[in-house]
C-alpha cells in the first residue's frame, strides 16, 4: 500500500504544480480535480452502455475489460483528488474506509487490538 500511496502523491504534487504555473488557485484546482472524477466516471457508464450495446447508433462497442479500465481510471483520479486536497490522504482514507465500511462488516479486531492481546 505505500508504493501505491507515494505513487498517488507523485501524481498530486505533478498535477498540483502544472496548475499552479496556470496560476490556478488552490480551490480552483480542487474543483478541477473533483470535476475530472465526474468526468471519469461518465466515461466508465459510457463503456458500460456500450458492453450492453444499448446506444443504438453503436451497438456493443466495449468490452468488460474497457470497463474495468475505466472504473480504474477514476479510482486513481479520485485517490489523487484526495490526495491534492488531504496531506494525510493516506491516513484520512484509511479511517474513512474503516469507518464505513464497519456499516457492513462485521466487527473484525484490530491489529493493536491483536498486539495487546499477545502481551497479556
């Protein structure tokens, strides 16, 4: 996970400064950036309308595979919009996710839940 992480900050701070010489301001290249995950995803229900082939001037003109793709690319565009906006996107991610996905979960123990156990 932290190659992952260093990669998506690599890509904030890239497109963070490419911004910046546009003379773009802080918000304005947040909104920006949380626009392009819009943008992202229309493209992901586009494949997914072409896999089902229901735009009938095109038929089936994706595959599954295009759409995988495509949820993809707005997974990473979405991590980088976290993490232009968030120092501690990483950590800010990781309470979210736990945080929402323990509405479904099951309650699982934590690792210093795990730690302390052995200790005693």
């Amino acid at each position: 996970m932290d190659n992952l992480w260093k990669t998506i900050t690599e890509l904030a701070v890239t497109f963070e400064a490419s911004d910046t010489a546009r003379a773009l301001s802080i918000e304005e290249q947040w909104t920006l950036q949380v626009l392009k995950i819009g943008e992202e995803f229309g493209e992901a229900a586009q494949a997914v309308v072409g896999v089902r082939g229901t735009n009938p001037r095109k038929g089936q003109s994706h595959s599954w595979e295009d759409v995988h793709g495509e949820v993809a690319d707005t997974a990473i565009t979405a991590l980088v919009a976290l993490a232009r906006m968030r120092p501690d996107a990483a950590d800010y991610f990781a309470q979210q996710i736990a945080t929402k996905s323990s509405r479904f979960l099951p309650q699982q123990a934590t690792f210093d839940d795990a730690v302390s156990s052995e200790a005693s």
